[in-house]
C-alpha cells in the first residue's frame, strides 16, 4: 500500500469521503491495523504520541506508511499528557497509541488527568491475541474495566466489522456529542489488528466527522438572562474551558456590561491582562461582593469553592455551559443556558440590545484601583523580593525576569506545588496550562513539549519545581530528538516545599519525606544532548534566560530559597480543610453552617463531610 505521498491531503486535516474512498482504491480486502490508521488521517489527526510495543505495532507502522507523525516518548503518561496539551491549544483531537499491559497502566494517570479536565482525547492500546485470552497470557490486564470510571467510552473491539463503528462512536463520546467531553479508550486484540475486512463491509460514511451545529436556548431565556445581568448592580463573570472559542463575545459581553471578570487557569488568555474588566488581584472581594455572577463554560468546583453560599454570599447566578458539570453542579443557577457558549453568549447581547447596563461604576472604579495597586507591589516584589536566609533567590525574582524575557505570545506551562501557585499570580494574560483540577504533579515536561510541537515558531516555556521535573525529567531527550524548541526552567529549592512548609508549621517541624538532594539538573540535561545552565545569582538570569531561548530545547536550574512561603501555603491548602479547600472559605462555610443551625445526621460527626 505505497500511497504515503498521497496522504498528504487528507492529513492535513480533510476529511472527506472522497479522500477516503480514493485511497481505499479497488481493493477487495483491508488490513484492519491500516484502516484505523486511516480513520485517525481522515479525522485530521497528524501525529500520535506513544511508545512502541509488540501489541500495537502493526497500528504503529501503519500510522508512520501513513504519513501520521509517531512522538515516541519514554513513558506513556507523557504520552497522553502531550496529547492532552496539543488539544488544549489546537482544539484538535489528541490521540495517544500505548501498549498492552503496563503501558496501559502507565497512561491511567494521563488519561485521569484528561477526565478531570475534560478534554477531549482518543488512547488506543492493544491487548492479547483473542485466542489466548483466559490463559494467562502476556500482558493481559482487565484493561476496559481499569478506565471505564475516567472514561467517557471504553471498549475491547474483538470484531473487523466493528471497528471503524467504534472509532467512530469513541470520537463522538470524547467530543461531548450527548454528554461530558473527556478521553475515550479503545484496545484492540493483536491479531485482530492483522486480520483483512472485505471492502464490502466497510462503512465509508464513518470517515467523515460528524457535523456539529450550533445549540441555543429558546429566545425567552435569552431575554431573562440579559434582564438578570443588565439589572445586576455587581456583576461579575468567571470563564472556564467551555469559554474557549467564544473570547470575542465573551470581551464584548464584558464591556457592554462594564462589569469585573475573573479566568480561571483552563481559560486564561482568553482576555487579556490589559482588560479594564479584568481584575486577578481582586478575586476574593468580587467573590464576596458580586450580586450576580454569570459563568461562562465553568464547572462551579474546588478552585470556586463549589459556588457555595458562604463563599458568594450575595450572589444569584447564571450558568451558561454545553454540559451538565457547566450547568448543574454544585449550585443551582437563576437561569441555566444549556448552548453553544459563543452562541449564547451573542443571543444574550442581541437580547439586551442597547440598554444602558446597571453596574454600580462607583463600585467598579473602586475595584480597578485597588487591583491596580495590588499589581504594582506584585511587580515590585517580581523585581525586588529579598532572599531568603539560605542566600536564595525568591521565586518572584525568577518569574520576574522570565516575564520580561518572554513575548506576548508566549505559551507558558506551570507544573509543580509552591512554584505553581507563584505562577499563578505572577503569569495573568498569557495563554497557559497547569496541573488542572485533579492536581497532576508532572505534567509540566510533557506539557510543555506537546505545546512547541504544535507551536514551532512561539516562544513556549516550562516552569516547574524539582519535584515535578522529576517525573518525567527523561523526556527531555524526547524534546531533543523531536526538535520541540520548549525551554524549561526548575525552580530549585531541594524538596516539596508546600508541604515541608506545613509540616513546619502544622507538625512540630518533624520532616518527614519532604526533602530532596542537591541535584545538578542542568548537568542531567547536558548529558541528554539538552542545553542546561545552573543559576544561583539574579544578576545571572536574564544572560542565561536570553541564551537558552535562543538554544531551546534547553534547561535553566535556578536555585530558590525555601523560606518562601506561597500564596497556597498561606491559605492553608495543603491541609486539607474539611469543607473548603482553603482555610478562609472552610472557616466561613463552618460559620455558616453553624449559623443556619444545619441538622446532622445520625452518627455523623459535627466536622462532617462538606
């Protein structure tokens, strides 16, 4: 089958059935391992990422005949965290291809980390030849059973006339037609993958992607909508990663209503840091204050204190979202808008029309002032922050001289535990990815590597902890041999520092497991072929910065001091409050409860579950 130049169509991102029907040729027979190479081209996949292994080999080779580019990687969890990131920042499908056995075990945490996110993305694993299974064969695991809790379709496809069918449907469930978008798993027995299906039995309309139509509310609900918000005194508007796509309407639905808006970390960039509506250092005020708050694509989870009453205490809401978790969880909306965001967004504008909106600006004015003066010392303490008693410089000072080394179009990834949370505050504006809502320490590497893959000519940077490195520090030859111009940058400081702050804050000091050695990362990077330096000096971090953005892939080691104490340290998140995930939002939801005099149930305790 010598028809790689001819790919070059249909992987590029066609998908049509004459591409399809034009390849398949006359044949009267097709190896089942090359028809799912095919289905993948034919949906516009144009690489997959993975590690080879006996089980999926014949899918392997007919992917790269086909002209799909193979990311072969050193372990499958980086493999599906890079398809999870080319997602996220392409918006197209991201396909990982994992052996049986524990190369499947080894991506559970990738795919976990999808579902957690819900993201949209296809792993394909092999399993056992089918007359060998029951027998105690290599590598046989109850794979489907394993991931069908984090999966939105899970399957063991044992029959050639089934298997473009369940592609087709895998596709449809990861993309959220019918349910919640999230990865979607399909293994396949070995020697099916070599068995012929006769063209007469091939479905050729299961090539082609399923067309995807705009969803609105009726009219009415537009209407109210646009009443609750145009009458609202404090509004305010969160975006999540359902908002993605719609930031032109979601920019003017925020000037029309002179209102605050609030990202969160799965839609920053969306606006930009420059907006006059946007106001990151005034989160805790709007969240307390607002009389109204609209989310935009956003579940209403820990990072929100689950929409709680205690947290929003005079807030009525509206929910616009494309699935049940945007819409539903958690806390009951005013008006729920089940629709395609940018959609919805357009009908709420067109419903409002030119009405004068009844924002308070004396409010409004107060709060752009006080963010302004709280993003001045944010950037006094990028440029000024003193070191620690170790002699170690703050990691301000290392995200303040990697801010201004970076364009505007940077793409910047955070992974880690303190460092993170610095990143957080210190990265508003740029268009940026981190552990997400399950927490997945790790996936800054492999992150970061998806991202200058798919991004070639932008500047893309990781920045992580030497915890988090450590993961997946040996895909940094993965970066090297695939070209991926990522620069990664180790805050340094010899432990987990959010937790060894809390043991010596929580615990008597005793260090349990919290401290790590002096490791020279910049040396392991140089002995993998990666550009590395060590930095131990502010004044030496700019030369350093410029240098190796200049050589990407490289790697930075910069030595931070430990006695810096992170804005989730001081919310008491690594304790683990029992109602909250932040120490403030537990006392105010226990002070609450107590107030309203909440009944117990029979044995239950009185710090109960949330």
């Amino acid at each position: 089958m010598g028809i790689r130049s001819e790919m070059t169509s249909i992987g590029a991102g066609s998908s049509g059935r004459r591409d399809v029907e034009v390849l398949l040729g006359d044949a009267k027979a097709f190896r089942i391992s090359w028809l799912i190479a095919l289905f993948l081209a034919a949906r516009g996949v144009d690489r997959i990422f993975g590690l080879c292994g006996g089980h999926i080999q014949p899918i392997w080779d007919d992917a790269a005949r086909l002209g799909i580019r193979i990311i072969d990687v050193r372990d499958e969890r980086a493999a599906v965290h890079m398809c999870q990131a080319h997602c996220e920042l392409t918006g197209q499908l991201g396909v990982a291809v994992v052996t049986a056995g524990p190369g499947m075990t080894n991506s559970v945490t990738g795919i976990a980390n999808a579902h957690c996110s819900r993201v949209p993305i296809l792993v394909i694993s092999g399993c056992p030849p089918r007359p060998q299974r029951k027998m105690g064969a290599l590598q046989e695991l109850p794979q489907v059973e394993m991931v069908r809790p984090i999966t939105r379709y899970a399957r063991t496809v044992c029959e050639a006339a089934h298997v473009i069918r369940e592609l087709d449907e895998a596709l449809a469930c990861a993309s959220g037609q019918g349910g919640e978008p999230g990865p979607a798993y399909l293994d396949f027995p070995t020697d099916l993958l070599r068995e012929e299906l006769p063209a007469g039995l091939l479905e050729l309309e299961r090539f082609q992607a399923r067309a995807s139509f705009p969803i609105l509310p009726p009219v009415t609900a537009l209407e109210k909508a646009a009443d609750l918000l145009w009458s609202a005194r404090r509004p305010l508007v969160i975006s999540g990663r359902g908002a993605a796509g719609a930031g032109a309407q979601l920019a003017r639905l925020v000037n029309a209503l002179g209102c605050a808006y609030l990202d969160t970390a799965e839609s920053r960039g969306l606006l930009p840091e420059s907006h006059p509506g946007f106001l990151p250092a005034m989160r805790s005020r709007l969240m307390r204050e607002a009389d109204l708050v609209l989310t935009v694509g956003r579940c209403l989870d820990a990072q929100l204190g689950y929409g709680s009453r205690a947290v929003f205490p005079k807030a009525r809401f509206v929910r616009v979202g494309i699935s049940a978790s945007e819409l539903r969880a958690n806390r009951r909306g005013e008006m729920e808008l089940f629709g395609t965001v940018s959609e919805v967004l357009e009908g709420i504008l067109e419903a409002a029309g030119d009405r004068p909106a009844a924002a308070d600006r004396a409010w409004m004015k107060d709060l752009r002032e006080k963010d302004r003066r709280r993003r001045e010392d944010l950037h006094r303490e990028l440029s000024q922050a003193a070191p620690g008693a170790d002699g170690r410089m703050h990691p301000y000072r290392l995200l303040g001289c990697l801010r201004q080394a970076l364009g505007p179009h940077a793409i910047v990834v955070a992974d880690g535990g303190d460092i993170l949370s610095f990143c957080r505050v210190a990265f508003n504006g740029w268009r940026y990815l981190d552990p997400g809502p399950l927490g997945c320490l790790g996936v800054g590497v492999p992150y970061g590597i998806g991202a200058a893959l798919a991004f070639p000519s932008r500047q893309v940077v990781v920045v992580t902890g030497d915890g988090s490195f450590g993961f997946n520090a040996m895909e940094l030859e993965t970066a090297k041999r695939h070209n991926a111009r990522v620069l990664f940058v180790v805050a340094n400081n010899s432990a987990w520092n959010i937790e060894r702050n809390d043991q010596l804050e929580n615990y008597a000091g005793r260090l349990i497991g919290v401290e790590l050695g002096d490791a020279d990362y910049a040396a392991m990077a140089r002995s993998l072929g990666v550009h590395g330096e060590r930095v131990e000096r502010v004044e030496d971090l700019p030369g350093a910065l410029e240098r190796a953005l200049g050589e990407a892939p490289a790697l930075i080691d910069v030595l931070v001091t430990r006695d810096a104490v992170s804005p989730d340290g001081r919310s008491g998140l690594p304790r683990v409050p029992d109602t909250q995930p932040l120490t403030t939002w537990d006392q105010m939801e226990k002070s609450r409860r107590l107030l309203h005099g909440r009944p117990r149930a029979i044995g239950e305790q009185e710090s109960g579950p949330a």
